[in-house]
C-alpha cells in the first residue's frame, strides 16, 4: 500500500525525460502526461449513451517525443523493455502490428490525429498505472501521447478531441470497441472532483468527491490482468446493441417495462436491465456526493458489483472476494465498494473512512490471501488533474 511517509518517486514525466535523453541522445521536444482513472459508477453505460461518474488519479503516463534521426522512427516502452523500430514516419504504418501490442496504442493515435506531415518520430513511454489493473493505462498513454503530439506539431488540442482520438485509436488499432468513457477522463479530470459525463453529448458536469477528512478511496488490485480486447467486452456491447436494435432506440432511453415488450433472450435482457439500472445509479450517486451522504453512496456501490456479477456477468471471484469483504465492515469504517473497469480482472474500489483505512485495508488483505494464497496490492488514490504537458 502507498503511504504518504515513504520518499516520493520520480514522476513518470521526470522519467521519460530521462530515459529518452539516455536513449535518444538528445532532449525530448514534448513531454506530456496523462492521468489512469477510477469509475465511481456508471459501468458498460457509455457506448449506449448512458451517464458515468468516473474521477482521474493521481498514477500517470508520459510520453517524451522528439523528432525521429536516419529515417527511422522508435517506440519505446521503457517500463517493459521493449522497443519497435519502423522506417520513415509512423503515419506510414499502415497496419496494426500483432506482435507489439502496445505499439499499436501509438500509431492509432498518430493516425487518428492526423499524421506528423511524414516526420519520423522517437517516443519514449513510462507509466505509473499498474496495467491490466481495471485503472485505464492504455487510455493514459494515448491521451498523453495526443498531447504530446499536438504540442510537437504545434496544433491546438482540447480534451474532448484527444479523447476522440485515443478512442478511434482503440476502435481501429488496438481492436477494442470501448467508450468513450477511460479517454475523457483522463483529459478532463479535475482536482477534487469526479465528472459526472455525459456519454450522448460529452457534457461534463463536476461533483465534488469527499474531503479526504471524511473519506479517502482505496483501490485493491485482484491481480488478475484484465484484456477486454479479448471478445467478453465486445460480447456484451453486442447484447447491448441486439436489444437497442429490438427497441430502435438507446438503452439510455429506456425502461424495464418496454425490455418486457421485445422478444430478446434472457442473457441480453440481463445485460440491457444493468444498464438500464446503472444510469439511474449514477444519478442517484451523485445526489448522495451532493448531500454528503456517504453511507447511502456506499450502498450505491455494493448495488453496482451486484449487477454487473449477476447480470452483467464481469466479475470474477477475486473481485467478489474484495467486495464482499468490504461489505462485511459496513458500519465498521468502509461506506462500500464495487469492482470498478470493464471487469474480467483489474480492480476494487472501496470508499472508507480515513481512520479506518488501515484495518480495512489489512483486513480485506488477509481475507484475500487465506483464500488466494498471495497478498493483494492496494494504493489510495484521489481525484486529480487530467492531461498536461510538462515544462
């Protein structure tokens, strides 16, 4: 678990400075970085138009950039070792490549944005972001990567259309059909505050998170490496659009009364029901945020992991485990928790109160380890700021 007293790391920026000049030999043009996120509520909602409350974290992603020399261009993705060289410009590069996945974040971005007017490229990447923890790392890389691109290339760059662009990234390189949901975040994240998104029309409207002297959040890692380009995540967002197709109009629209008015099997009527139900969550938890009503928020949470383990179908016994220890210490200083990501793997969040965050966290350990043989990674984390480029 991350405490407050042990000597602070490099940043992930201050790293990909570093190692870009050790491997490149020059100093980087742009660094940027970019927020992982945590998703309060509001899960598998966001490609059917639906509303989330997700919140950025303070792990982050940098990309260092800087023109590329002999007509080469260098991915390098420092934390894991590995390095993919093509010639000329990555805008070049027309196809994914199977062998180097994380490549493929980068060059669908580059060719999403637009190119680089046929420059070579160098890119360095560092991450703070455990990846395949549910905490949205490869949407940190892109955004900061969009960031760091439009800087390079002198060209204005917003939010909304870097997520845009990370997001057709995923859809066209990286072969994973999400929302737009993990992008915004990441670029729009504000100190302090969840975003309470929009997903029809990206509206973002900010709520407030606790004070960290009422509650802080606790995110337990199950240890299973979740890959929703693996074809569950594009099962259910099928389901989800079979019954939108039955209804001619968007789960965001609809009601439990007109699901009884299609004829869909039972597996996609579970899965429309916990959308249906996941939007009308949201709402509810950004009421209780407003109201400060912290037991009642934490309900709304436990209500969500019930959903999305029995109808939605993505969690797994780890993340139950997690949970439903953490129900267990209700009135004992946890408010409530829920898996959090697109499932298969990744994550719990867990809102507790600070003074008991420690035996929380020890106890949810111990659990996890007397039934899994191995002790969980746990961090605090807190709502932050979203892309930046750093001086």
């Amino acid at each position: 678990m991350t405490r407050s007293n042990e000597p602070e790391a490099p940043s992930a920026a201050d790293r990909a400075r570093v190692a870009f000049r050790r491997r490149f030999g020059a100093e980087p043009t742009q660094v940027a970085s970019a927020p992982g996120r945590v998703n309060l509520i509001g899960e598998h909602v966001d490609y059917t138009q639906g509303i989330v409350l997700p919140f950025a974290i303070d792990p982050r992603a940098a990309i260092a950039i800087g023109p590329g020399i002999d007509h080469r261009s260098v991915f390098v993705a420092e934390d894991l070792a590995i390095s993919v060289e093509y010639s000329g410009a990555p805008i070049s590069v027309a196809d994914p490549s199977p062998d180097h996945r994380f490549a493929n974040h980068l060059l669908g971005v580059i060719h999403a944005s637009g190119g680089t007017s046929e420059r070579p490229l160098n890119l360095l990447v560092t991450s703070d972001i455990p990846i395949g923890a549910g905490l949205s790392s490869s949407a940190a890389v892109e955004v900061s990567l969009g960031a760091a691109l439009a800087a390079f290339m002198g060209r204005p760059a917003d939010p909304h259309t870097l997520a845009k662009h990370a997001q057709t990234a995923e859809h066209d390189f990286v072969g994973t059909p999400c929302g737009i949901m993990d992008m915004l975040i990441s670029a729009a994240g504000i100190a302090g505050s969840a975003l309470r998104i929009d997903c029809r029309d990206l509206r973002l409207t900010p709520v407030a998170m606790p004070s960290p002297k009422e509650a802080v959040v606790l995110i337990v890692d199950s240890g299973v490496t979740h890959r929703l380009s693996d074809g569950g995540y594009a099962d259910r967002r099928d389901s989800c659009e079979r019954v939108q197709s039955m209804l001619a109009g968007s789960l965001r629209d609809a009601s439990l009364e007109s699901l009884s008015d299609v004829e869909i099997s039972e597996r996609d009527r579970k899965r429309a029901t916990h959308v249906i139900e996941e939007n009308a969550r949201v709402n509810a938890a950004v009421a209780a945020l407003e109201a400060g009503d912290l037991p009642v928020l934490g309900e709304i949470l436990l209500d969500g992991h019930r959903s999305l383990r029995d109808l939605f179908e993505v969690s797994i016994p780890e993340l139950d485990c997690i949970v439903d220890t953490a129900a267990e210490l209700r009135g004992d200083g946890c408010f409530g928790a829920r898996m959090t990501g697109g499932g298969f793997g990744g994550s719990a969040i867990l809102l507790v109160a600070p003074t008991a965050a420690e035996t929380v966290r020890r106890t949810v350990e111990q659990r996890f380890a007397a039934i899994y043989g191995r002790t969980p990674t746990s961090m605090m984390v807190q709502a932050c700021e979203g892309v930046r480029l750093e001086s």
